[in-house]
C-alpha cells in the first residue's frame, strides 16, 4: 500500500513540475531563427528584444519603408497631387509594378503600388520625382534619417538593391516604421490589402496590386509591414501590431522562418505588457491669481489616460507641469488653465486637462487710489509747465 501510494506522489509531483515548466516557459524569451531582430514598444520607446540589432546589415526592400514616407510627405506638403510620368531610367531589375515608358500616375498610386508587390521600378520613379536623382533621393533619405534619430543608418538606393554602404540596423528600421505610422496616409496605405492603381496614361488603364504581407492576413492583430529580400541581405521583414492600445514594431534580418519569429515576438511583447490607468495624487493643487478677488484657486486635473506598463509598473512615468505661475481675473470655474503631460521613458504616453476649481472675480480698484493716481499725473504737468 506504501509503495502505491509513493508512485502516485510521484506522479503527482511530475505532473506538477511539468506544468510549471508550461506556465514559465509562457514567460521566457522567444527564439527567433533570425541574424539580428527586435521588438520595440512605441509607447514607451523601449525594445524588449534585440539579438545583434545595432549590427550595420543590408536591409533589402524594407528601404522602401523610407522611401514611401519621403513620396507621401511631399505630395501632403503640394497643394496639387503629384502625376509621375514613367521614363526609360527609372526602370530597376527585380521585383516591379510593370511600368511602362509614358505611362503616367498619382504619387500615391505608386507609393501604394510599391508597397504592396516591392517594385523596384517604382521606388526609382518616386525617388527621381522627389530628388531628381537617385544619388540626390539618398541625401534626402539620410537626412530624414537623421531627423528620426536613426544613428546607424545609411541610404544609398531607393529601392534596397544591394550596393557598398547601404545598411542599417534592427534597432533603426524600428523607429523608422514607429515613425512612418505616425503619418495617416502611410498607415492607410501600407494597412490595405490591396491597391488599385487608375492609370491616368493610358486612359482606362487599370491595375490591382495585392500586399506581399503575409501577416495582415495570418496574425489578427498586425497592420502594416515590409517584406524584403536579396541575396546579400536574405529576407528581411519589419511589421508593426497593435492590440488594446499596446503598439509593437518588429523587424527581422535574415531569417529564414520570419513570418513565424515575427508572431511569436508579438505574442511575447502583448503578454509582457499592458495598458494601466494613471492615478497621480493632484489634490490641493493651486495656481494664483492676479487683481483677483482672491489670491489663489485650486484647480482640478480630468481623467489621467492608461498608459503602457512593463514589469516595473508605472513608476518611470514622469508629469510635466503645462500650467502658467499665475492665471489674471477674472476666472471662472470651469476655465481651462493648462495641461499635465505624462511621459515614459522621455516617450508622449497623453496628457490631462487642468481646470479652475472655483471662481476668482476682478477685484474693482478702491476709489481713493485712482484719485492719488490722478493728482500725482496733475502734478507733474503742473510742474513742467
């Protein structure tokens, strides 16, 4: 009877352990089959994986990532969309739209062409309408990069054909999707799962491009990305996910199973953060007033927003004070006075609204001091004449 019962609290104990195992093994790390990756969090600008993603690497077709954004943001600065007419040197080898020689079309007709099947003709196109060149486009493309903060980053070709100092990094191409999001447009565009292109030479042309992005389609909770490949770089992908307010870019660069790596990062990145309500202590919060019936107000602050939240909680979440060191009368209760921003991590996270608490009325001047203000006046002109 001892023996039986032993074999069982063995088993039970087996059991056990095993299904700790399970539960952790929920928590750890993912492994990626990529050279170099990461995962990065917009919301607090934090990356919660990286394997060798400052490595300078060759980045394929996830160039067009930049050059899309640098076709959009010039036809949103034109008053007039732009039409592109196709010329004999803007043809690339490789992926393409098929575009001819006089054939003509929208600027974001070929922006979203190019993102959705990679042509390289396309990007060539975009980039000699924006910079004239291709060697100018690039200057143009680095110093956006540098206005993004993308250190260790260099442009050479719009299209990410392989060619010497063309590179970037994991890390990089991260902040520059982060970045390109921002922008509705970009968003719109690179979220469709197909765009139909209507030709405005030849007239009645039309075409339907469908997105490469396999993930729109296989992981519910992505929206847009950027599939490349070449035989240097090997296939590269950068995708960006969103799930309860939570905002996720991820990238791979050559990797062989990355439609799986990419999933299994985003799965890992959703379950390690979460969305948390902001409560900071403003009570007693006040602000003077000035030729006010009273000297000072309190004023209240509206709902704090969520913010994201990593395993250290919300501790790192900094409020910075938009208010002015005193406020004139009149003021009524109600008045908006300012705003708290939060931030985390030095990253935006939203901000509340400061408003007077009660009413400060103008304080009428007494008589007796506008008449010694009157007499000092007659005095002085009595003086000089």
């Amino acid at each position: 009877m001892k023996q039986v019962f032993r074999k069982i609290l063995c088993l039970i104990i087996v059991f056990g352990v095993s299904m700790s195992c399970t539960v952790t093994a929920s928590a750890d790390e993912p492994v990626i089959s990529a050279y170099a990756y990461s995962l990065y969090c917009v919301n607090t600008g934090e990356f919660l994986l990286t394997q060798n993603a400052d490595e300078h690497l060759p980045m394929a077709s996830t160039t067009k990532i930049m050059t899309a954004i640098l076709g959009i943001e010039m036809l949103q600065s034109d008053k007039e969309e732009t039409i592109v007419t196709i010329t004999p040197d803007m043809y690339a080898e490789g992926s393409s739209m098929y575009l001819a020689a006089g054939e003509q079309i929208l600027m974001s007709d070929l922006v979203g062409g190019m993102l959705m099947v990679s042509g390289n003709d396309a990007a060539n196109a975009v980039a000699l309408t924006v910079g004239g060149s291709t060697e100018d486009f690039a200057k143009l493309m680095n110093k956006k990069a540098a206005e993004i903060g993308l250190d260790d980053t260099n442009f050479v070709t719009p299209s990410g054909l392989d060619a010497q100092g063309h590179y970037t990094t994991a890390c990089d191409l991260a902040k520059l999707m982060s970045y390109c999001m921002e922008n509705s447009l970009f968003r719109q565009i690179d979220a469709a799962s197909s765009v139909t292109v209507n030709f405005i030479e030849p007239q009645g042309k039309t075409q339907t491009y469908y997105n490469e992005n396999r993930l729109l389609r296989e992981y519910e909770y992505c929206i847009a990305g950027k599939t490349g490949y070449t035989d240097k770089a090997g296939r590269t992908l950068v995708s960006y996910a969103e799930k309860d307010g939570i905002k996720l870019a991820a990238v791979t660069l050559n990797d062989g199973d990355d439609w799986n790596d990419h999933k299994k990062m985003f799965d890992y990145g959703f379950e390690m953060l979460n969305m948390e309500q902001l409560d900071m202590d403003f009570t007693g919060l006040k602000i003077p007033v000035v030729g006010g019936t009273k000297n000072e107000i309190e004023v209240s602050v509206s709902t704090q927003p969520s913010v994201c939240a990593d395993a250290d909680g919300l501790d790192d979440v900094e409020a910075v004070y938009c208010i002015p060191k005193f406020v004139y009368a009149p003021i009524a209760k109600g008045t908006s006075v300012g705003t708290i921003k939060y931030y985390k991590n030095g990253v935006y996270a939203g901000q509340s609204d400061v408003t007077a608490n009660e009413t400060a009325a103008y304080m009428e001047q007494p008589a007796k001091f506008t008449e010694n203000v009157v007499s000092f006046f007659k005095r002085m002109f009595i003086r000089r004449k």
